[in-house]
C-alpha cells in the first residue's frame, strides 16, 4: 500500500522500453509513467484524463480526456542517449486530435481493422484509424428507444468492449458492444447499429469472458456489471441474464483466464476486491476504501492486481487462481 502525491483517475499496466510499468492517468492531463527504475512523465496539454488504453497489439497507447481530446502515444525504436542507454523519455506523440465535444469515457480497437473507436458522454461514437483518419460518427441520441425515466434520459457510454460473437444465423461476427447510462446495451458493426437491448439498470461496466457453454469456444461471453449490484451475462441468444449477485452497485470488472476456468475480477461501492469462479465467491480481499480504478499486472507469473483506492492510495494484491 502507497500513499499518492497525485490525483489519479485511471490506471494502467505494461511495458515501456522492456520495463514492467503501471500508467496514472492523472486530473492535471498528465501521464505518471512508475517503472522498476525511474518515473516519467508525459503531458497531454489537454484536460483531466478519462481513459487510459493499448491498442490491440499493446504497441500504442492511447488517452483520452474530459475535453474530448485523444493523444496516440508510441516508443521510439533505438533512441539511445549520449551513453548508448535506451532514453526513458524516448516516448513520442503519434498524434493528437480533438475527436468529441465533451468527455471522453471508453476506447476499443477492432483487431481485424485496426479502427479505433471511442464513446463520448454525449452519447456518440466515432471511429478512426491512426493517426487521425475519421472513418464513421454515429450518436447514440438519434435512435428512437423507449427512455427509463427510473435512470433519466442520458445518453452517455460507460464501456465499450470488441467482441467476436455468433450471429442470429451461426456466423461469426465481431462487433462493438457499448453500455449507456438509458439502461441499454447496443450492438454496432461499424456504424451500422445490429441490436439493441434493454436492460433492467445501467450498465457501469462491461468485460469478456468464457462463462456458458458455446459449440464454438473461440467466441466470447459479455459481462456486464449493473448498477444494481448485480454481474449479467448475454447468452448466445442474446439475452441478459442474471449471474452473480455481488449485493452493492459495480464499478469494475476484469477476467482472467488461467489454466481452468475464467474468474472475475469485481470492484464497486464496498470495501474489498471480490474474486468469483463459476459464480462462486473464491476469495474476497479485504481494503480499507472502494476501489476507484484497477487493472492486472500483467508483468507478474501469478495474477496480481494493481488498484487507486477512493483515498488516492495505490494497493497491489496477489489473487489465488
């Protein structure tokens, strides 16, 4: 446990120049760099950072802020300093872009395309390829869906996750599956909305998973994490279902996969990091605030989680799987 000089809002883990490194993004627009031997610091210009993300091949990392600013970020190859060692500030901006009119909450990349796409807290996406090269805008505001007055009438995305999933006739798709805080889960493949479902509260967040039985085990599971303290999962016929009832509203969810079976990983508004196998609750670590953001550590052998509490402390714990 470490008490932080800096305001976080999101984190995240990999690797800088071979080196294990955990990434703040921080409210002055700032990125924290924390390695095994020395910090960095890279500086969007921009506004309070909303979103910390790689890309799918974990070679560009990608931030985004409460202006609607998005900064591509990438190493450069063999930059030495004048004593022929790797520059830790060897990092460049691929490009910068006001993408949005207000903040930006969710970014994925299509593996196949390579189009990254991020939602906004308007309610709109829009798609690029890298650097800046708009492909599509769609608005979530345009579609004429029954509002839940229970929740209000926003519109704003709260995740957005790429999915290969089996269509209505048996074909694989991959598609972009998105939450929005009108208790709805939508399903795009481009710009072209596929399905939309409702839901019996908002969706906070969303991760992918291997949890049902599929004839085809390469297509993936959607879970959802509700703000009724519930976890759902989308069956193959695209129905909501509920799984796990974690009793407190959720604000984070991750899976792991080991040898066996998928676990998740699940924060919310309760003190503790709880870890569930096949809707069982296996372990439940114990903290002393919620969790405000967390990633895994994918830089360790076993499954180690790195969290920023409520507090602004930062807490690593080993997760038995």
């Amino acid at each position: 446990e470490k008490e932080l000089s800096f305001a976080v809002n999101v984190i995240l883990t990999g690797k800088l120049h071979q080196r294990d490194c955990i990434f703040f993004g921080l409210t002055d627009g700032k990125i924290q760099i924390q390695g095994s031997q020395e910090e960095d610091i890279l500086d969007t210009k921009g506004g309070p950072l909303t979103v910390l993300c790689w890309g799918s091949n974990s070679d560009v990392l990608v931030s985004g802020d409460c202006e609607g600013n998005v900064v591509l970020w990438g190493e450069k190859r063999n930059h030495q300093d004048t004593e022929g060692k790797a520059d830790s500030g060897s990092v460049q901006v691929l490009g910068k872009m006001k993408v949005a009119s207000a903040a930006i909450t969710a970014i994925a990349q299509d593996p196949v395309s390579k189009a990254f796409v991020l939602a906004d807290a308007e309610g709109t996406l829009t798609a690029f390829l890298p650097p800046f090269s708009i492909l599509w805008k769609a608005s979530l505001s345009q579609l004429n869906l029954p509002s839940n007055h229970l929740f209000g009438d926003q519109t704003t995305i709260r995740s957005i996750k790429s999915v290969e999933m089996l269509d209505k006739f048996g074909a694989k798709m991959r598609m972009m599956v998105l939450s929005d805080d009108r208790s709805y889960v939508h399903f795009y493949n481009e710009q072209n909305r596929i399905l939309s479902i409702a839901t019996s509260t908002p969706i906070t967040t969303m991760t992918t998973g291997r949890f049902l039985p599929h004839d085809d085990r390469s297509c993936s599971d959607i879970i959802l994490g509700g703000k009724d303290g519930f976890i759902y999962v989308i069956d193959p016929q695209y129905r909501v279902i509920k799984y796990i009832n974690v009793g407190a509203p959720i604000t984070q969810l991750m899976t792991f996969r080991p040898p066996h079976d998928d676990i998740i990983l699940c924060g919310g508004y309760f003190n503790s990091l709880k870890v569930y196998r096949e809707k069982d609750l296996i372990q439940e670590i114990s903290l002393p605030e919620w969790i405000r953001c967390m990633d895994i550590d994918r830089g360790k052998d076993d499954l180690s989680v790195v969290m920023i509490l409520s507090d602004m402390k930062l807490v690593g714990c080993t997760v038995e799987s």
